[in-house]
C-alpha cells in the first residue's frame, strides 16, 4: 500500500482588519445582501473577534485599521488594496456607496511607509486578486466580471511587476474572485469551477493541475473565502464538507462562525487583507 505523507508547512503571516462595529446591511450591492434582514452588531463583533484571535494564536501579526461611521462594509478589509512584495496597489471601488474605503486603506499603508500605488481603474483589491508565490514562479490570480474592471488587471500587472492572469467571473452570487477561489499554500489552490467561464476553467486546469476542487456546497457555505498561512486553513464552519477535503490532503481546517457576516456577502477571507512583504 502506498500512503502518501503531505507535509505542510505553515509561513508568518501578516494580516490587516477592521472592526465591525459600524457594520449593517443597508444596502444591496450583491445578491446576499437582504436589506430587510436583522443584523446582531454585538454577535457580529464577537464573531469578527473570535477571527482575529484564531489568527493571534496561530502567530500571525494582525493590524487594525479603525472603523469608520457610514462605511458598513469597512469591516471586508480584503477591498481595500492588493499587497505583493512591498507594493500596494489601491483599490478602486465600482459602488459608490464603499468608495470612501480606499483613502482609508491608502492613508494606512502610507502611514506605515509602503509604496503605494494608486489605481486609475476599477478594482476591489484582495476581492478580486490572489497571489501564489511559489506557483509558475510568482503568479496573481485575478477576478472581472463583476466588480474589478479588466483593465485593472494590467494595471496590477505594471504595479506590481508579476504575470497576471485574467479569471471570468459569470455566476453574480460569486461576485468577487475570493468567493470562489483561494491559495491553499504558496503553490496550490482551491476552487469552484462553476463560478468561472469555460475557457477560465480551462486556465485554471492547467495551472493548477493539482487543485483542490469545491463544490455546490462548498462555495454556498462561503468556504472558500478562507485564509490558510499553508498549514492551518481557518474558514466558515458552515463548510464541513470542504474542512473535510482539506483535511484529506494534509491541511489543518481551523472552523470559524462568521453567520453575520455572510449576511453582507462576505466571510473569512474578505476580512482579512494580506500584507506582503
Ligand atoms: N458587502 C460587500 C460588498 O458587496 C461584501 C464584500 C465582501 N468582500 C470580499 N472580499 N469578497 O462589496
């Protein structure tokens, strides 16, 4: 019998969030969102806090960016830049109702001293960006259809100096790229094939030949807007059925509840922007 060993190795990590405290839904820029549905702001605090301190414990840096009264969705940090060996470039939001976002996520990496650059298209930073390190040499994964404009996607590309390929998003409930698409470690993925287009898929397959593959429910349970540092995948606990495939390849699913949160469209991974240095 052949038992296959898969050692997986975690990295430090160094993630940006936003505390909910300001968070509500209203208004409706993506399917999940229901307007008239109560949002519990305490519960969505506790929540958001059990998150950060998953993180905490498994030794990665957390920083905050404060909250800002009128910006509800401020808490999906992941929209507000896209961060690869240093450069961060910015976010651009499609509606207007998050615009403000992005001078709040530019004044903060400024303040840190990053190099900031700033954005003449459409884009929603990690939403809609990934980045795997070790794949092909340094590749970004990148989102249209939806949200960011496809000619942010070369804009990105001159920003930050790594091959960018282009992923058609075509199903609205998988509005972003990080719904339906996440970097497991710093050479695979893990995905939805029906969240992309044909041809998109067939991208995908040969890049990733050895991708994890998700399904229907998967990606409704919003497991694959997870964060892994390439050992411990911390993700919906909605999503069992996808802790369970991760599990069988080696990887250490850390559940978290984020019931709140899924009423903005969002879970894990959008609240969490990740640093690159
Ligand atoms: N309500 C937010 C929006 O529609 C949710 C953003 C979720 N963020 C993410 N990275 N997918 O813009």
């Amino acid at each position: 019998m052949v038992t296959v060993n898969h050692q997986r190795v975690p990295r430090k990590r160094t993630y940006l969030m936003c505390s909910p405290e300001h968070f509500a839904v209203e208004y409706a820029i993506n399917p999940w969102m229901d307007v008239t549905a109560p949002v519990d702001t305490e519960l969505t605090v506790k929540q958001w806090d059990r998150l950060r301190e998953t993180l905490v414990q498994l030794g990665h840096e957390v920083h905050l960016l404060t909250p800002e009264r009128g910006l509800p969705d401020m808490v999906y940090a992941a929209n507000g830049a896209f961060v690869v060996d240093g450069a961060v470039y910015g976010a651009q939001f499609k509606h207007e109702q998050r615009a403000a976002e992005a001078a709040a996520h530019r004044a903060f990496y400024e303040s840190q001293g990053w190099r900031f650059i700033a954005p003449s298209e459409t884009n929603e930073g990690e939403g809609d960006f990934a980045y795997v390190p070790e794949a092909h040499g340094g590749l970004i994964l990148a989102g249209h259809g939806f949200r960011t404009e496809l000619p942010a996607h070369a804009e990105a590309q001159e920003a930050l100096g790594r091959p960018v390929v282009s992923l058609r998003l075509v199903d609205p409930r998988f509005y972003h790229l990080d719904v339906a698409l996440a970097a497991i470690d710093d050479a695979n993925i893990v995905y939805f094939p029906g969240a992309f287009s044909a041809a998109s898929q067939k991208v995908l397959a040969q890049l990733f030949p050895d991708a994890v593959i998700a399904d229907d429910a998967d990606v409704m349970a919003f497991g694959l807007n997870l964060v892994s540092d390439g050992l411990n995948v911390v993700l919906n606990s909605e999503a069992a059925g996808l802790a369970e495939k991760l599990e069988a390849v080696g990887y250490h699913p850390m559940p978290v509840e984020l019931s709140e949160l899924k009423k903005g469209g969002g879970s894990v991974k959008c609240c969490i922007a990740e640093l690159r240095r």
